[in-house]
C-alpha cells in the first residue's frame, strides 16, 4: 500500500461527498489487489518484466490519479478509471515467437526454421557454439536466453540430438521458456530414431504442435489466394500460374507465442460456378482470410458477400483482410479496406505474394485469430 493510499483510507480531511468516499474506497482496494496478484503472477513466471513493470506503473498512476481527485474535491473519479487498460499492457508487452530454428548439434548444422527466424548466422553460429560449450561444462543448466540487437530475445534449449533457438520481439517469461523446453522434448523424443542416424534428412522430421487448427483463404479467382498460400508454404512465387480449379489445402506449423499450431490452410477456388459445393469446405473453420486485389476494387466489393456466404456456414469463425498484390499501383483505397476490416472487427494485412511482404504477417494473424488469441 502506498504511503498516498493508506493516509486517504486512514480518514483525513477530503472534502468530497460522503456517498463516494466508501466506493472509491472499495475501487482502490480492488487495484491493490491487483498488484498483489501481479506480483504473484511474476513470482509464478506467468508473466515477464516488461509486463510487470509497466502494469505496476499503470496501477500506480492509476492510484494516484484517483487519490489526487478526491483530495481535489472532484467526485467524478471514477471517469479516472481505465479498467481494461491492464489487458492491452500485458498483450503489448506478451514475448511473440517470431521463429524458431532446430540446430543439429553434432554439426552445428540448422536442420530447420519455422516462422521467421532473421538473424545474422555469423552472430549465432559462435553464440551457438559457445553456449554448447558452457552448457556442456554446467550440466543441467537447461534454457538459457539472452537479449539481442533490437531489443529482441533469443533463447536457447539444449536437447540430446538438437539445440532449439527461439527468437522472440522482446523477452520471454519462465513459462514461455517452459513452453519451448517442452516442444524441444516432444521434438526429440517423436524424431529420435531419425535424429539418432545421421545425416538427418529434414524433411522426415515432424513438428509438435499443439493442434490443428483449420483456416479458410476466400476471395475472387485471380486475386493471389493461392499465391499467398504458396509463397508461406513453400516459399516461392510463380508469375504465371494455372487457375486453381475446386480446393486446394496444404498445412504448415506455425509459430505463435511461446508455442506452436499447426494450420491447415484451405484455399477455395474463386469461380462464382463452383458456389454450390464451397460451404462445405468453410465448416469448421476457425479463421478466414478475406483477400481481395489492391489494383481491382471489384475484388474488394466483393469482400463483403464472401463475408456474407462464409459466416453462415461456419459460424463463430474470424475474418482477416489481406490487401494483396501490393507491389503493383494501388487503385483500392487502404481507407475503405481499412474501414471495412475495422468494421468486422478484424485484423487487415497488406501483402504481396510477389514479394513475399505481409506474408507471415497474414498467416500469424489468421493463427492467432484461429487459436482464439
Ligand atoms: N504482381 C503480383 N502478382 C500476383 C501477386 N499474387 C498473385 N499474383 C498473380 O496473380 C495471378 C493470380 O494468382 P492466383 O494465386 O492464381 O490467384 P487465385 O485465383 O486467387 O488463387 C497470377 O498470375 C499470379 O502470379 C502479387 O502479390 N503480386
Ligand atoms: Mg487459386
């Protein structure tokens, strides 16, 4: 309790209206508590630093501002409160997992990357050699991680075969670590036979993940669905492409904080004529990607009546708008879209599977979206 706080509860001479001493009494009590569940949650590794800190600051001023008004006279305190705040600081401040990579540890070798995982190798090859050799020296040690350039965190996850690196927007809590520490042991254990015989064959390889989430890519044919859904998948762009004729669906693990879910992606064909067999394929889904065409705003029209046919086969399902073809000039203006997406309350992306730009991005959000984040 603060020396401010416990001289206000102690009485004293505040010339606010009796009616609201009692109420802002109870509201104060109830942010205490707060920081004391705070506190535990820290203690608990639930939560990092840079969470910590600044929920503790914001119920601090919080206090404070509530305090002051009441000395002030003002009985209108409880405009002062911003419940709710608490969660958007604790999301600003959650670690992201923007990649993982799996090492080989017998040839320092990367076996694998999943998500993005930008780092210049000649700063992790000898940070990875001269953590094997610390970790070596001080068995057991377990995870370690350590603050990179850009304020990001890297972390480290020793197993038998292979070191898991993890890289995330800014430092991790214990139970994140504890979350990687379990994927790398489920990694090793589903892969030994495979790990135990090298040369390792990445391809073979399998990647725990949590569950399979299903998510839909909808929008007029020749927009870049299946562009998109390539350029994420196997990494490459071709400019010329045969029309996708009915359903296509291809999975990929991603990587979302701390954890890992593996999407199926169902990329369903444009065409007006297939509409009779399309809303068979949106059952279950938990996330939709509305994409429409930057240079066609007939694509963006459209958006809607996609929104429209897909909410009613599978109900409960989340939109996100991708803009895509952003390399070529923009005729849809990024206002409306984004007016539009604002609208359903989802998330909008631009994109360009040309490039390559905006394309994580799209495939995080509809995991996100689709995990129920
Ligand atoms: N310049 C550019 N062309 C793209 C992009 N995405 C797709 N395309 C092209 O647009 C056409 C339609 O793409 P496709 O993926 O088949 O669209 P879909 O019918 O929605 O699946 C193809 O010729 C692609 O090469 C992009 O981001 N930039
Ligand atoms: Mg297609």
């Amino acid at each position: 309790m603060t020396g401010l706080l416990r001289r206000w509860l102690g009485g004293g001479t505040s010339p606010e209206p009796e009616s609201a001493k009692p109420k802002a009494k109870e509201y104060l009590a109830r942010v205490q508590a707060k920081i004391a569940k705070l506190a535990e949650d820290f203690a608990a590794g639930t939560i990092n630093r840079a969470q910590f800190q600044e929920l503790y600051s914001h119920y601090q001023r919080e206090i404070r501002t509530i305090e002051q008004m009441i000395e002030a006279g003002q009985g209108d305190w409880q405009s002062a409160v911003t419940e709710g705040q608490s969660v958007m600081i604790r999301k600003r401040n959650l670690a992201r997992a923007e990649g993982y990579a799996v090492y080989e540890n017998e040839s320092g070798m990367p076996l694998a990357t999943l998500g993005s995982f930008q780092i210049d190798s000649a700063l992790l090859v000898p940070m990875l050699s001269s953590y094997r050799a610390a970790t070596a020296e001080i068995f057991g040690a377990g995870m370690r991680s350590t603050a990179i350039e850009g304020g990001r965190w890297l972390c480290f996850v020793p197993g038998q075969h292979t070191t898991l690196m993890a890289l995330f927007t800014v430092e991790v809590a214990p139970k994140q670590m504890e979350a990687l520490e379990h994927i790398h042991r489920v990694f090793e254990s589903a892969n030994r036979h495979r790990l135990a015989s090298p040369p390792v064959d990445p391809t073979g390889l399998i990647f725990p993940h949590e569950y399979t989430l299903k998510v839909v890519i909808a929008g007029d044919g020749n927009v870049g669905k299946t562009s998109l859904v390539r350029r994420y998948c196997e990494g490459k762009f071709e400019s010329s492409r045969v029309m996708t004729i009915g359903v296509d669906f291809q999975t990929k693990v991603v990587a979302l904080p701390g954890r890992a879910v593996k999407l199926s992606i169902w990329d369903v064909a444009g065409q007006e004529r297939f509409q009779s067999f399309r809303a068979g394929f949106y059952r279950g889904s938990r996330a939709v990607a509305l994409v429409f065409d930057v240079t066609n705003t007939e694509s963006f029209a459209h958006l809607a009546r996609w929104r429209e046919e897909i909410a009613k086969a599978a109900k409960g399902a989340r939109f996100v708008v991708v803009g895509n073809k952003l390399d070529l000039p923009r005729v849809q203006p990024q206002d409306l879209a984004g007016r539009f997406a604002a609208d359903l309350g989802a998330p909008h992306v631009g994109t360009s599977a040309a490039t390559g730009d905006g394309v994580p991005e799209m495939f995080e959000a509809l995991a996100r979206l689709a995990a129920g984040e």
